[in-house]
C-alpha cells in the first residue's frame, strides 16, 4: 500500500509538484519544511524559508546557460 501524499502544484510552470525539503539547525533540532522545490527539472522554481523570510527563485545548484 502506498500511501497517496499530495503536494502543492508549482505555481510556475504548473506541471510539477512542490517537494519539501527539511534541514538540520546547528543543535541538531530538524527543521521541516524549510524549502521547497518543483520537481519539474525544466522549471526550477525554488521557495526557501530562512528565519521567517521566504526566499523565491534562488537557483539552487543550477546555472543558466
Ligand atoms: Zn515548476
């Protein structure tokens, strides 16, 4: 059985989904959620979330070319 998870649609490119990324604070402490990035690789839309400001759009990894 597997269990049906939904995830926000990219609002970008409106084909792929958002996938949370979590991420681990210095003391260990996990933090969920922090980004999220469309699984659509053509889109690259990213929204990270960093001491309570969002961050839209920073290329995570990638160059344009
Ligand atoms: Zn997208």
């Amino acid at each position: 059985m597997v269990e049906e998870v939904k995830f926000p649609r990219c609002q970008k490119c409106d084909k792929g989904m958002l996938l949370p990324l979590s991420d681990y604070g210095r003391d260990g402490a996990s933090i969920r959620y922090k980004a999220w990035v469309c699984s659509n690789p053509e889109c690259g839309f990213n929204i990270r979330i960093d001491n309570g400001e969002i961050t839209f759009g920073r290329t995570i990894g990638q160059s344009y070319k």
